[in-house]
C-alpha cells in the first residue's frame, strides 16, 4: 500500500487528528500536521511538498476550502491532491478533489488518497 509518502493532515480538533495520523501512519505513510490553513500555507512554504493534503472544511482563521483554493491558485502547489473532510452537508465552490463526509470511513479515505495520489504521479 502506502510506501512513506508524505501526507499533510489539517485538523484543528486534536483528536480527530490524532487519529488521523495513527490510521495513515499504520498504512507506512508518513504525517505531518497543521491547526489550521494559515498554518499549514506556512508550513508549505517551508517543507517539502507533501504527496497529498487531508483538510478539515471549518476551521478558526483558515478553513480547508480557503487552504484548497490557495493551492489552486499555487503553480508550485496546484498538483498536490487535497481531501476535504467535514460534517456539513455542502462545500460549494471548495477547489478539493474529493470531499469525505465526517465521520471518516477509513477503507473510503485510504482508497481514495491511494488513488489521487496514484493518478497526480
């Protein structure tokens, strides 16, 4: 399956993202985290791209549709593949690739990270 490629997880609730990265680190991929959009723009300023982005929707300051449309905007970001995840029924207008709805389906996340990942190679 996963074979250390790197996944950034955005996730202000801590445990949500905790167990998060214990489902993806459990699968050999590796993670790194980030609070929030403005948060995780900083960190990709100054980290290597990572081979995907998993985003919370609603977040304080930067929420994951704000994050995933300054991606898309990026040259040096646009081909990075980002999830939403969220617990609201719309997300309208969001630049993400695919939205999974909350609470997570592991076997559907896994899946289709493989899958984005796969196709953005």
């Amino acid at each position: 399956m996963a074979t250390g490629q790197l996944i950034l997880v955005v996730e202000d609730d801590a445990d949500s993202c905790a167990a998060l990265v214990e489902m993806l680190e459990g699968v050999g991929y590796q993670a790194v985290t980030a609070k929030d959009g403005v948060e995780a723009l900083a960190l990709l300023k100054t980290t290597a791209a990572p081979d995907a982005i998993i985003t919370d929707l609603d977040m304080p300051r930067m929420g994951g549709a704000a994050l995933c449309d300054a991606c898309a905007a990026s040259p040096a970001l646009e081909r990075i593949p980002r999830i939403v995840t969220t617990g609201l029924a719309s997300a309208d207008g969001c630049k993400a690739d695919l939205f999974v709805s909350k609470p997570i389906n592991p076997e559907l996340l896994l899946r289709s990270l493989e899958r984005l990942i796969t196709l953005r190679a």
